[in-house]
C-alpha cells in the first residue's frame, strides 16, 4: 500500500506542492490531509463526501484495493468526472 501510495500521490498530486519535483514525507501527511473537494470538482466531490470519502487518504484507500475503475461504479461517477479527477491539472 505504501508504494502504491506514494506513486499515486507522485502521479496526480504533485502540482499540489512547490516545484521541486520531490514529495517529502511532510508534503506526503499534507496532501494525504487534503479534502477532497481541494483536489476533485464539487460534484464528484458531493459524491465522494457521501460515500464517506472525505480526504485524499481516504480516496487513495478505496482505489488501492480496488483501482481507479472502480470509482466509475459509484452512483453519479461519471467519465468526465473520472478524467478530471485523474488530470494533473486542475
């Protein structure tokens, strides 16, 4: 999980932290704390909070044992949602 964690967090949350390139251990708690609504658009994020996924951490719980997919089984999840979220620009 842990591996898997901090690619995911490498991947898509990088722009969330300065430019060095390099997520430190303090940028990864920081952006594991993030709401989700920092890092998804309101809808998706309404969804998400309903389904009691309220930070990055607890997004990045539910897509490390089942994948990214498995966020479009989510009543509401859309593709457009899915990709947005997935873009590394927000």
């Amino acid at each position: 999980m842990a591996t898997y964690r901090k690619r995911a967090i490498d991947a898509r949350f990088l722009s969330l932290v300065d430019n060095n390139k390099n997520i430190n251990v303090g940028q990864e708690e920081w952006i594991l704390q993030l709401p989700v609504r920092k890092v998804a658009d309101t809808r998706l994020a309404n969804i998400l909070y309903n389904q009691d996924v309220r930070t990055v951490k607890d997004l990045l719980d539910i897509v490390s044992g089942r994948g990214w997919k498995s966020l479009l089984r989510i009543e509401g999840v859309g593709k457009t949602s899915y990709y947005h979220l997935l873009s590394k620009h927000k």
